[in-house]
C-alpha cells in the first residue's frame, strides 16, 4: 500500500478540532485552516474573528451583534454603556461612575475616603505630599522618600549626588563627587574618585591623571596617559601617537594593511576586506559570489535581483512573500500602503496596531474621539467626559454647559459659571456668578465682583474687570482684590506708588523690584539707601543714650 495514503488516513482520523482549539491562547479562535488567530479587539474569548464570548474589563459584551463595546469613562465593568456594575475606585451610583480626581484612590459622592501614596486626604479633597515626599501622612509629615532625598524630621530633604546618609549628614557619595562637611561637592571633569575638586585620585575610562587633575584622551584614543596612546576605540587602530580609522569595509583592524573583521556586503582576504561583487549583496563567499541578498533583494543565480516595490523578501520570480512595515499586499499581489496593521498573513491583515480598527482586512485610523473602533464610523467607547456615544455610535459633544455626560440629554457636571437645570440640562449661572445652585442662588461671584443681596457686585469705583483670573487673587493680602489693590467698605482702592501688595494704605506687604519696603511704605531703592542709614543712626543714637 502507498505509504502516503496511510499517513492521509492517520492524519484524517488523529485530527481533533477541540484538541487543535486547546492549542490556542485564551484570546485566540481556530480558523478553517486549522491555524491560531487573535480575537478582534477588546475580546478576551471567542469563537471566530467576528464572534465573541468574553470581553476585557471596561468592556461589555453585545449578546446580538458578538462584539465589544466599551464601558462609560471610570467604569470597570458594566452590562452596557450606559449601566455600570463596578467602577474603577468608587461604587457605582445609578449604573453610573463618577471621577473621583487625579489623586484619588477610592471615593463616594461625599468626598474622597482614601488617596494615592503621593497625596494625604483632608477635608474629603486629596492634596500632594511636600516636593520630594513619594508618601506622607499629611503636609508636615512624610513618610517615604524619592530618589537623592533623605527623610528628616518628617521631610525630605534633597541630598543630591550622596549614596549614603545617616540622616544628618552624608557619609558617602557617588562616583565624580567628593564627601566635604557632610556634603557631596562636583570633582573636576572626567575624574572618577577625588579627595577635593582638583585632587583626583582615579579618572574616568579615556581620560588621564596629571596634577591632581583628569584629561581627555585624544580623539578615538580609548586608554592613555600624559605622553602616549595605549588602544583606540573600535574601528581604529593606534599609529605612533595617533588613531587612525580601519580602511573602508574594516570593522576591526590592527593596521591600514592588516584587518581583522569585516562590515556587511564584504568579504575577508589575504587581511583585507575585498567588496562583493554585488553592489546589493548582503554577505558572499571569498571568491565574491553572493550568498544572502540586502532587503528588498532575491538571490538568483548569484545576482541579486530587485522586489517589487515597497516588498520587503521576493521569491526568485519576483513574487512579493513579505511586503516593507506600515504596506501589505493587494489582491493582485502588489504592496500597497497600510498603516496600522501589526499582523497579516495572505495579504490579509488580522490585528491592527491600537488606534486603528479592522475592517476587510486592511487597517483604518481610529476617529480622534473613539477609544477603540469596530468600523467606520462606530466607535465602542469614547476617550473624554466632554464626549459621548450617540445611538449612532458616533463621538458627540456633551450639551452645552456641561464638563461630563453620558447621552445628549442629561449632563452628570456642569462647567464652572453653570448649574444643572430641573431638565438634567446646564443652564448659565447670573450674570457675573461663577458658581451657583440655581437661576436666583448664587455662592460665589466672578473676578472683581463680590455677593451683595444674592447679587454679583463690582469691587472698583472705576468699574470691572481688573482681574485676569480667579488664580491672580492673592487670599494672603485680601480675599477679593487684585495685585495693587486692598479691599475697604466693599471697594477695592490702590495701593500707595511702588507697592505691588498691600493690606491697608499704610501696610504694604510686598514692594515692585526697583523699591524696597521700609516700615510698610516702599521707597525707591537710590532713595532708600539714605532713609536707611537715617534710621540706623537713629537708632544707634538711642542704644548709646540708653
């Protein structure tokens, strides 16, 4: 009997669908060809590239279509867009999830209830440790530290270059520097170990000891000292007190006649490096006949023969087998441009780079809004609150107003200068109010303007605006009025010349560069200089009378 037609019949009989599915990852599905191939994107389990069973966290799957859908933005799992079933670090409230801040770690509609380790909770809001503090109890009192910072007295104290510190004091410090009272100090240039900044005791690799201080080797000298050259770098090799670069080819070379090892495209004879015959050729034999081809090249009979363009390997009647990055074939076997493909076979292309969706086996670019694409245009999720996914599953803009929204009917949090309405809707707050609970009730007003009778008022005689911003508000000088200014039955009124702050007429707490504040008042610095020394004589006149 045909020994073939034994191994077809074992091979027919032996062959076990559910055995060959074992063999693929979780994430991957059996085709027809009996070959592994990834889930569509978001698919943690399926059962053929447009079916699946199982999705990722933050996905959930649509019993009818077999696809995943991304949850709302901060859900962890949900059983649709618009229902949450877990959240991210908070409980979920009406199926939805609510941003508990950027230093949050858990939360509930009340406030923060637990904060990441570089953030101490107060008052239900998280606030950043001390510069230099990776983990603290509250603002005066951190407990771990960042790298070249040392814990002290509840702080971290930036200690440089030190490797190793007591607490008070560095006992030792990294290479280049020097230990002087307690402190690490820069050593000169190139110098390893120093026992002052122009004492070096060890330099660095290609440089050199003299006096106490280190110099660079010469151009390509590897090692030296202060007369000669010891070894050149790779690539060089040393003549009297010179490196001098290996001819062209010469990877590696003791002089200008004698090499050692060879670049790509030649070969080695006789100690010299002799190119390939091939221009194109990558490496060949010592008689200069190609063995292996550059990219974009086939080998047939010894020559290497171009691919079609933008291939990247060619059989020998020029058939493209594997097509350059970001291009795959076509239908008629050329390479054609596609980005965002990062696994094809066939010409087809099974899995798309992220930011790009499949569709017919070539890749697309993701809309700018989408977190994640089935086709065009249906995005599975979107990537900020200020957009949502439409019955059309499309990326739209949240209403008018509102800062976070799950549909285009009901905002979940308006912007600052609005309030949400009996509608779900934002609606602006009075004039003048920047933040408020209704179209009557306002709690805070804009810049320059202060709360009379539930009514924004203006702080200056000469009218508004004179503020910038809420943040150009200094809270240290007055709660309402800006640089220059001090507030006074309800007015904000200019400081004296030459103050930048000021609490009162008479009290300025901070002066313009060119003054300098003498006694609350600011005087120009040529005139200060004489008032100053009036004072001082003043009163070194009473210590002495005293």
């Amino acid at each position: 009997m045909n020994p073939l037609f034994i191994f077809l019949v074992i091979s027919v009989y032996c062959f076990n669908p559910e055995e060959a599915q074992n063999n693929c990852l979780p994430s991957q599905y059996l085709n027809d060809n009996g070959k592994c191939y990834d889930c569509a994107s978001f698919c943690a389990k399926c059962e053929s590239e447009n079916r699946c069973v199982e999705c990722y966290d933050n996905y959930f799957l649509d019993e009818e279509s077999g696809q995943c859908f991304s949850c709302h933005f901060h859900c962890k799992s949900c059983t649709s867009y618009q229902n949450c079933s877990a959240c991210k670090n908070t409980d979920p409230v009406n199926g939805i999830c609510y941003f508990c801040g950027d230093l949050c770690k858990t939360c509930t509609l009340e406030g923060c209830i637990e904060c990441l380790e570089e953030a101490y909770l107060k008052d239900g809001e998280c606030i950043h440790c001390s510069e230099g503090c990776a983990e603290c109890y509250n603002s005066d009192e951190c407990i771990a530290c960042y790298s070249n910072h040392r814990y002290i007295n509840g702080k971290c104290v930036y200690i440089g270059a030190c490797k190793d510190f007591n607490g008070i004091s560095c006992l030792e410090c990294e290479l280049g520097y020097y230990l002087y009272d307690g402190r690490c100090l820069l050593c000169f240039p190139n110098c390893k170990y120093c026992n002052s900044y122009d004492e070096c005791t060890e330099c660095f690799d290609d440089s050199y000891l003299y006096n106490g201080k280190c110099f660079k080797c010469s151009e390509n000298c590897k090692s030296c000292d202060d007369e000669r050259c010891f070894s050149c770098d790779f690539g060089y090799y040393q003549e009297i007190e010179e490196c001098k670069p290996c001819k062209e080819g010469c990877t590696s070379c003791i002089s200008s006649e004698i090499c050692e090892s060879c670049a790509d495209s030649y070969f080695f004879m006789n100690n010299k490096c002799e190119k390939c015959s091939d221009n194109n050729c990558k490496n060949c034999e010592t008689d200069g006949n190609c063995i292996i081809c550059e990219s974009g090249y086939t080998l047939v009979n010894n020559i290497c023969l171009k691919c079609p363009d933008n291939c990247d390997k060619c059989s020998e009647d020029l058939n493209c087998l594997q097509c350059n990055e970001h291009y795959i074939k076509n239908d008629e076997g050329y390479c054609v441009e596609n980005y965002g493909c990062e696994d094809y076979e066939n010409g087809k292309c099974y899995k798309c780079e992220n930011n790009y969706y499949i569709q017919d086996g070539k890749c697309f670019k993701s809309d700018s809004n989408c977190n994640g694409q089935l086709s065009s245009p249906y995005c599975v999720g979107c990537l900020t609150n200020t957009t949502y996914l439409d019955d059309n599953f499309y990326c739209s803009e949240c209403p008018y107003g509102s800062s976070y929204c799950v549909n285009g009917e009901e905002a979940i949090k308006c912007d600052l200068g609005f309030y949400k309405n009996n509608m779900g809707l934002c609606s602006p707050c009075p004039e003048n109010c920047w933040y408020c609970l209704d179209e009557k009730n306002c709690i805070s007003c804009n810049n320059d303007y202060y709360l009379k009778d539930s009514v924004c008022t203006c702080l200056y005689p000469d009218g508004c605006p004179h503020l910038k911003s809420h943040e150009n508000r200094n809270l240290h000088a007055n709660p309402y009025c800006n640089d220059g200014f001090y507030f006074i039955n309800n007015e904000c009124l200019a400081c004296l010349e030459g103050c930048k702050m000021c609490k009162s007429i008479t009290r300025c707490m901070h002066c313009f560069s060119n003054y300098t504040e003498i006694s609350g008042l600011c005087y120009l610095s040529d005139e200060s200089s004489g008032f100053l020394i009036q004072v001082l004589m003043v009163s070194l006149l009473g210590v002495l009378l005293s």
